[in-house]
C-alpha cells in the first residue's frame, strides 16, 4: 500500500488520566509521524494535539483505533488522495 500525507485530530478530555496512554501509542507509531503539536486548554480541562502523518490507510486506522479506545480520548484523521 502507497503512503500518503494526511493528519490527524486527537482532543484529550481529561489529561492527566488520558496523556500517559495517548503518549505511549503515539510513540509507538512514531515511524509514521512527521509533526506534532500539543497544546493544553485549561478553559475547558482538555488537551489538543494535531499530527502531520505520512501512512497508509492500515497504519493510520491502526493508529487512530488505538487512540478512540482510550477514555476520554476523541480522535478525527483525514488522507490526502496522492502526494
């Protein structure tokens, strides 16, 4: 399968409970990360992390699946066509 560009959206609603696992996973999969940024939102106790990715659509499911199963974790990806 060809990798493309894309990102992906994660909101951590509770950081403390959540950053740990969120942390672990992202690390794992880092071969597929070119970017991250966090930033924490105190106004409204959350976190929010954008990542600039270059996968495959497996990889990318895979990465986001593990994300969405972690409580409190909410995560939206998109893949661009071909670049």
């Amino acid at each position: 399968m060809e990798k493309r560009l894309g990102f992906a959206g994660i909101i951590i609603e509770n950081r403390k409970k959540s950053s740990a696992a969120v942390n672990e996973i992202l690390s794992q999969c880092g071969d597929i990360i070119i970017s991250r940024t966090g930033m924490p939102y105190e106004k409204k106790q959350c976190c929010v992390i954008t990542l600039i990715l270059d996968a495959t659509t497996d990889e990318l499911g895979a990465l986001t699946g593990r994300l969405g199963s972690v409580e409190g974790v909410t995560v939206k990806s998109a893949l661009g066509k071909k670049l």
